[in-house]
C-alpha cells in the first residue's frame, strides 16, 4: 500500500503554489482572524480609564439591554428587511432584463442599452449621496423645487422614515442591478444555440422558449448568487445606508441597520462594549443562517450547494 503523505510533504513540494497564497492568508489573518480577540468586549462595560483588558466583566448585560430596549430586533429586522429584498428584486429584475437584452438583435442598441445599465454600478455611494440630497432638498431639491412650480407644497423628505425604505431599495436597484445582469447575461450566452433551434422546429414560440429553456438554465447561477448574497445577508450594505441617511436620527426607525448602528457606538456614543455584542450577534446569526440554507439546499440538490 501507498504510504499516506502528510501536509509537510505537500508543502515542501507545492511550496510556490503556497508562497502564491500567503499574501492572502496574512490578508485574512490580520483583518478576520486577530481582531477577534475584541470579541472579548461585548462582555465587559468598556472603560476608557483602564487598561484594554481591565474594563469590569459584566457577562451578558450587554446583549440582554439590547434584545431588551428592543434595538436588537429592530436592526434584525431592517438589516434582514432591506437585504431580502435587494436580493430578490435584483435578481428577479436582473433576470428579466438579461433576457430581454439577450433577444435583441440590434448589436449597437444592445450594446449602449447594456452600458448605460452597468454605468451606476461604478458610481460611488458619496457621489450617490449627493445626487439625492440634490433631489429630495426641501429648500433647493430638484423635487421641492418641481411642487412648487405647480402650486404645491414642499415636502421635507428627509423627516419621513417610510419614504425611505422605498428610496433606499430603489437607488440600491439603480446602482448593482446592471452587474448582476451583466453576469446572468454571460450565463445566457453560455447556452447551447441547438436547444433553441430544436424548440423552434417543435413549434415553440419566444416566450415557451424563455421559460421552457432559458430560465431552467439560469437556475444555477441564481442559487449560487443567492447563497453569496445569503453569506453577507447580515452584514447591510452600510455605505449606502450612512451616506444617505448620515445621523438623521428622524429615519432610524426604519433605516437603521447593525452596521449603521455598530458604527455610530463606536464613533458617536462610545459604547464599545454594546457596539462589540451587536457585531458579534451579527456574525453568529449570519453563520447560523448561511449554514442552515446552505444545508437545506444540499439536502435539495447537492449540486448547487457551497459545501
């Protein structure tokens, strides 16, 4: 019998193939893996005065004054709120538009149409910002400024927290539905030109041939775009939200995320110890829920699982 080598052997003999990865490895080391030792602080009552690891222990005080004052549901709630629908409606619509692209047949018209959609996606959430707050002004904004040309008046959006959930999905499509149509659109043109031949001589009219071909195919590529979305599901998308919203305490209700949340503990309130429990809730329940779907779906098709 072949004698079983050990990890020494294989790195003594792929030692460039490691060399290659260890710049990546020390990425992860010192970014996700050494400052997990602050996890230590979501259990004590931070104290500026003390030492890093002298501040008093106070078990899970923390975390229960969060669940508690109800802000740990309410961020869970958002966080999960606002992430399952950027999921599903840029996927659904990113599916829709990547096929009506793929049946077009003026190449230049389809290349413009595909350019203009994909251009958003390279705008930054500052520029973002400032092109909303240039809308939604009450004294100047584009849209105030349009009321009152008709006799109407202004409307200060910026104090009405449920315009906002409506704004912040709908500016978040504007800006990362063209990349993931982009990627659906590659996957489309990997389909093999003979079925849609074949269903064209069985009498198969355009819109049989998207749902009976074309959309069975997709369904790979969007269980794979849906478990790396689910993966971060918990983790917002915090430039959007605090570029558009900053510290107007008015809208938090419905527009405050953990990362937001996390964020403003440690910058504007100092509370290192609840800002620590929050990020570490939010990497538990991220774990458990990626695990869980990921498990689910292995249990449905091994194929289309991540591990």
């Amino acid at each position: 019998m072949r004698k079983k080598r050990g990890f020494l052997h294989e790195l003594v003999k792929n030692r460039l193939l490691f060399l290659m990865i260890t710049p990546a490895l020390l990425f992860f080391l010192v970014n996700n893996y050494f400052p997990m030792v602050g996890i230590y602080y979501a259990f004590t009552k931070f104290d500026f005065n003390t030492s890093l690891f002298n501040s008093e222990f106070v078990g899970f005080k923390n975390f229960e004054f969060l669940w508690r004052s109800g802000i740990l549901a309410r961020l869970t709630l958002n966080t999960l709120g606002y992430n399952v629908a950027f999921i599903l409606l840029v996927n659904v619509l990113a599916i829709a538009l990547s096929i009506l692209l793929s049946e077009l047949r003026i190449k230049w018209f389809k290349k413009l149409t595909q350019s203009v959609m994909f251009l958003p996606y390279f705008i930054s959430f500052v520029i973002l910002s400032v092109i909303v707050y240039n809308i939604f002004n009450y004294e100047t904004g584009v849209w105030n400024t349009m009321l009152k040309s008709f006799g109407m008046e202004p409307v200060d959006v910026y104090s009405k927290p449920v315009v906002w959930i409506f704004l912040i999905i709908l500016f978040y499509l504007w800006k990362n539905i063209g990349y993931s149509m982009v990627i659906y659109l590659a996957a489309i043109t990997g389909i093999s030109d003979e079925y849609y031949e074949a269903a064209k001589i069985d009498g198969a009219n355009i819109f049989q041939r998207i749902w009976y071909i074309t959309v069975p195919m997709l369904k790979s590529t969007f269980v794979l775009l849906l478990l790396f979305a689910l993966g971060s599901i918990m983790k917002g998308q915090f430039d959007l939200f605090y570029q558009l919203i900053g510290n107007n305490g008015l809208l938090y209700n419905t527009t405050d995320i953990l990362d937001t949340y996390v964020f403003r503990s440690l910058k504007v309130t100092f509370e290192i110890g609840m800002a620590t429990a929050a990020g570490l809730y939010q990497s538990l329940f991220g774990f458990i829920l990626i695990m869980t779907v990921n498990w689910i779906i292995r249990k449905l098709n091994d194929e289309y699982a991540l591990f």
